[in-house]
C-alpha cells in the first residue's frame, strides 16, 4: 500500500471517507515525519496533543458518515495566522508567548471543514523576507538540493516553512500568505502548486499584517486539485474584515480539466530580464507551446508599467508596515525589554530587542516615505504608479484571459548568498509584485528541473475573482508538465 504520507490531499480525503484510513493514523504517520524533519526547521511549534484530539473527533464524524470538505485532512499553518490558544509568533521575538484568544477566520474554516492542525510554521519574521533567513528561530531548509552538492538552499520567503513542510510531505497542505509573492516564490523553489487568490478573497482577519492592501492568504499543495480544494475552504465572505468582498466561491475542483480551447494567453515581453537563466526563458517557452497545444491562443502584450512595481512595492509595503507594527510596544503582549528607565526607553528598548535586522530595516524605510517633507515625493507617487500598474492590467485583461509568465527569476539558492545584498534579494519577487499590486489572484505551477536539478515555476495570472479560469490553465500546464520529481530525503 503507498505510504499515507504519499497521497495527495485529494487521495487522502477520499480514502478517509472511504474508511481505508483513519484521521489518527494519517495524523500520527505525519507526526512521525515531523519528528524526523528537525534538520529542515520548518515548524515553530507541533501541536501533537491538539492534532490527535482533531483527529479523534474527525474520526467520530467519519464513522458516522459525516464530516467537511477536509474532514481528518492534516495541514501545516504559517505562524502569522492566529490560533486560539496555540503560540503564534510571526516569527518575531517581539511575539514571544503571544497565545491569541482568538481564531483567525482562515483557519476556524479550515476547522469548520474538518481540518486537523499539526503545528505552526517556520517562516520570514513579520513575512518580510524572499528566503526564510529573517526567522527569529533561525533558518528554514530546503528539503531540495543541488545534485552531488550538499549546500543547504533557501525555500524561499516568507512562507519558507509551509512550502518545506509541504514539500517534504510532513503535511498534507500548507496555508501561506503572499504580500509580494511569498507563496508562489517557494512553491516555486520547493517544485509546489502556490496560490495567491483575489485581494479580498479571502478573509485577513487574524492574520498578523505587514501590509494591509497587499497581504492575502493562499494554499501550498502537492498539485493544482490539492490546492483547489484548500482555496475553497479557505476563501469566503467576512463582515470582519472591511476588505473582504462578498461573492459566491466557486467549486474550484469542477474546474480542473475544463477545456481551456479558445482561451487568450497573454505572454507580455516586459518579464524577458536581462541576465535571466536561459533555463527559465526556455521553460516559459514550453509553458507557452503547452498552452498553444490546448487550443489556446497565444497574444503578445506589453506592460510598461512593470518595471515600476519593484520600486513601488518597496515604498508602499514598507509604509503600511511601519504603521502596522507600531501596535508592538511591550505593554500588552509579547516580549517587553527588562531594563528600561521610563515608558519611552521601554518602548525603545523593547523594539530594538524583539525586531530583527529586516524588520527594522522596512520600518525605517516606511517612516521615512511617511514623513513629513517627503510623503508627496515618495509615498503619494507610489500610489499614483500603483494605479497605473492596476489600469496596465486592465487594458491587458480586455484582449486577454490569462497572463503567462515565470514564476521566480532562479532556481532554490544557497543561505547566505543573497543574505548581504538587500537589493539582490528584493529582486526574487520581480515577477510575483506586480500580482499584489493590482490585487490580481496568481499562482505557481512547478513545470520542470534545472541542469542541477532544482525545481522551476511557471506563473499564471488572472482577471480579479477569476480563479477558475487560472485553475483550468494551471491544470493544463501540470498536465504538460507531467512534474513528478521529488528530493531526496536526506534530512531523515
């Protein structure tokens, strides 16, 4: 029989239903991998006792014949989505012992649905990373690696830990959330389907924020239905959340398989970098014969506008974060300096202590756009670019249905060699920006291996609430692709 741990979420959700397995032993195969794992870093914190508990009582619905959508499935959560009474950090020190009381609206309807909890993951403090190296709990590894080279490589960030987990089968799926690609980036560096739905899609309420009109949740899976069936439970009208919109969500899984002949595949010539690996031009170029293959119809398009979305993402995410992270002073929650003179020093000292290097970097940057004298200069004329970007796409998506293009502009690479080099790293997200800008929904469809072996990912972007359309073009490209590969498991 194939190990439980080796059946998609798909797989294992029917075999559950079937009664062929049960939650407690999916649960207790995906503990023991967990336990395993320790080498990736992927987990702040397993909640063992919680997930048997979920799965016993998912096993009583079973046996019953009852149960959700992922009733008894276990998934990984990213540390920035609250859990009541569960450690949530963000992976910040500044959230040391934070315990919500509260349930963020993402995962009580993945509990709602069935859903067994395995832990918190790893993941860039505050979701300000392309590489899982500003964790306060240290690295996240990438379960992959270089052929004949044991260099430990990045997962990519922030969602470093639930693309590694879910790579590394230690769960079933993962949620992620993406603020200038910090889904897609990893499922593309970790050989994983990752999905940015619609701003508004899906509820931010009781995610920790980094920047409000960016941040949106989104599954990490093993494959586009996986992810389909993860986005349904998670997205969904929220009265709690100002920015969530309300319309119905679509049966993603009917989509897959839909004839996508007719369709409009727009390839827009500005993601043609200069000194891009020709390992990733000439991956885009089989994306765009497969779509061609399907009976699509390939448009040439130009998005000018596109060489303005890294600049402008590092003005407006950096000043919705100093304003958002402003709420951690020591006084109600979380670390607090133990030596301080008054309330101001204690403020002071206990910032400079719980953020890291990264963190306070974007809120110095933040603060700075915000201030006085230059707020028109940087801040203003962000936004007025951003709204450009938005009117690009627009203009784009009346000749076209789909935008194809890569999804990250390298492979995994090694820790530490973009860790010095601030500007190198923001470039990781020059294909995955522009998405958030403009509130697109997109997501990463891994589509083949590198000379050394490394996974690559091919990006679909959307019209805005039109997943089902990105789902039926991600599910002809997987097909394409026939992507099987897995790492070696060398951290066992």
């Amino acid at each position: 029989m194939t190990q439980i741990t080796d059946l998609s979420l798909a797989e294992l959700r029917d075999g559950l239903k079937e009664k062929k397995v049960t939650s407690l032993e999916a649960t207790d195969a995906y503990l023991s991998r967990i336990e395993k794992a320790g080498a990736l870093n992927a987990f702040n914190t397993v909640t063992a006792d919680k997930a048997r508990d979920m799965a016993k009582a998912s096993d009583e619905k079973l046996g019953k014949g009852e149960g959700g959508d992922l009733e008894g499935v276990p998934l990984g959560i990213k540390d920035l989505f609250c859990t009541e009474g569960v450690l949530t950090t963000a992976s910040s020190h500044i959230l040391d012992g934070f315990k919500p009381r509260y349930e963020s609206t993402v995962t009580s309807q993945l509990w709602r649905d069935g859903a067994v909890m395995l832990g918190k993951l790893n993941m860039d403090e505050f979701a300000m990373g392309s590489s899982n190296e500003t964790s306060f709990y240290g690295n996240v590894i990438n379960p992959w690696r270089r052929k004949g080279d044991d260099t430990p490589l990045t997962p990519g960030g922030s969602s470093g830990g639930s693309a590694s987990a879910a790579a590394a089968h230690l769960c079933a799926a993962t949620t992620g959330t993406d603020t200038g690609g910090s889904i897609r980036q990893p499922a593309s560096l970790t050989g994983l389907v990752g999905v940015k739905p619609t701003y508004g899609r899906c509820s931010r309420w009781g995610i920790v924020a980094f920047a409000s009109s960016l941040d949106q949740a989104g599954p990490l899976a093993r494959d586009t239905r996986d992810a389909a069936i993860m986005l349904k439970s998670m997205a969904g009208h929220d009265p709690k959340d100002s920015t969530s919109i309300d319309c119905p969500v679509p049966d993603y899984e009917a989509a897959l398989g839909q004839s996508v002949k007719g369709l409009k595949i727009g390839v827009p010539k500005e993601y043609r970098l200069d000194g891009m690996p020709q390992e990733i031009e000439t991956l885009w170029s089989k994306g765009v014969e497969w779509m061609k293959d399907a009976g699509c119809e390939i448009v040439d398009i130009s998005l000018p506008m596109t060489k303005y979305a890294l600049p402008v993402y590092y003005i407006v995410a950096p000043a919705e974060a100093s304003s958002n992270l402003a709420r951690y002073d020591g006084v109600k929650f979380g670390h607090r300096a133990s030596d301080y003179k008054d309330i101001l020093s204690m403020y002071e000292t206990t910032r400079a202590e719980g953020f890291g290097d990264e963190v306070k970097r974007r809120v110095l940057i933040g603060t700075y756009v915000l201030s006085a004298g230059y707020y028109d200069a940087y801040y203003l004329r962000a936004q007025k670019v951003r709204k450009k970007i938005f009117d690009e796409f627009t203009d784009a998506f009346s000749k076209v249905d789909l935008i194809l293009t890569p999804s990250a502009p390298s492979a995994a690479f090694g820790l530490g060699e973009k860790a010095d080099d601030p500007i190198q790293m923001y470039l990781n997200d020059v294909f995955t920006v522009t998405g958030n800008l403009a509130g697109l929904p997109g997501a990463s469809v891994p589509a083949g291996l590198d000379a050394q072996g490394l996974p690559l990912g091919l990006q679909l972007l959307a019209k805005p609430f039109d997943e089902e359309t990105m789902f039926k073009g991600m599910h002809v490209l997987e097909q394409a692709a026939n992507f099987t590969a897995r790492p070696d498991e060398w951290w066992v």
